[in-house]
C-alpha cells in the first residue's frame, strides 16, 4: 500500500477488512472531516466525536459505497454533515464561552471586541439559518466546495442546490442587517 492508493482503492481494502488501508484512508481525511464538522457545529468536541463516528461508520459500511454513484469524499462529507445536523437537533450544554471573557488588555483590544462581536453576530445568524442551508453555506463558502460537489453531498441537483444557497444568503443578509452589522 503506498501514499498513493486512490480512495477507491483504499475503500475496496477497507471493505474487506484491510485496517492498514483505512488508517490511512483517516489520516488523509481525518483533518478536513473535523474542520467540516466543527464548522457545522462551532465546537470543538463535538466535531471530533463527529469525525470519529464518521470514520466508524466508514469502517462499518465499507461495503455500501459505490464508487460509481458518489466519490469517496462527497459519501464522507455526507455522513459528517448528517451527523452534524443530528447532533444539532439534540439539546446540549451552553459552551464555556457563553460564561463571558476577560477583558483584553492588548493595545488593539476594541479592535480584537469588534471582530468578535462581528464573529459572534454571523455565528448566531448562521446558527439560525435551518440545517440544510447552514450546511449549504458551509460547503460552499467555508470549505470551498464547487456547487457540484456541495449539492452531491446534500443529495441534490446543481439548480435545487443553488436556490437552496440563495436562500440561506438571503437569510443570513436579513439577519445580518437586523443586526445591525457594519459594512
């Protein structure tokens, strides 16, 4: 097995029982599938208790993928991002954050409150956009996913995808300005 085994290839050994090929199947995703995951849920823990779901999953449903419907990478970001909108549905507790901060003494403090508060206002307006728009936002725009690729994992056509992320656009511009956001 060398470094560069295509996912498929990998996903072929990986559903007959090969964990050599699905360490190394993680180790190339395993830092994307957190960085979605965290930013589908903004916490740090769950996002890695997503991921490893995901890549257990993966291990357990080997055999279901079919590299002729979807790429290795579209089925795996799909499982993370249900995972992640199933954990967003479950009651949790108020992160530590919500406790308050300490004020920041550096020079450029009001600087640093104003881009937090900046920070924090598209948090909350994209935390309230409705799951699959968050998760169409995030594909496209925090991951960089092209629209194909984002509507595949979201299990839609190219033009449902598109008016799907015009939506959440338009949501999160209302909210945005309901908060009075400067420009």
């Amino acid at each position: 097995m060398s470094d560069t085994d295509s996912d498929g290839a990998l996903m072929a050994r990986v559903a007959g029982g090969d964990a050599g090929a699905f360490d190394r199947l993680a180790a190339r995703h395993m830092r994307r599938v957190v960085a979605l995951a965290q930013r589908m849920t903004g916490n740090p823990s769950d996002a890695d208790e997503i991921a490893q779901d995901a890549f257990l999953r993966v291990w357990q449903h080997a055999a279901r993928w079919d590299g002729a419907r979807a790429a290795f990478t579209t089925w795996l970001y799909r499982i993370v991002v249900n995972l992640a909108i199933d954990r967003g549905r479950r009651p949790g507790w108020d992160p530590l954050e919500a406790a308050g901060e300490l004020p920041d003494s550096a020079p450029d403090a009001v600087a640093q409150i104003a881009e937090r508060q900046t920070a924090a206002l598209v948090n909350r307006a994209l935390d309230a956009l409705p799951d699959r728009q968050r998760a169409a936002v995030v594909l496209f725009h925090q991951e960089g996913l092209s629209l194909k690729q984002a509507a595949e994992i979201l299990g839609m056509n190219e033009t449902a995808f598109a008016s799907l992320l015009a939506r959440a656009r338009a949501a999160l511009k209302t909210a945005l300005a309901a908060g009075r956001m400067p420009s």
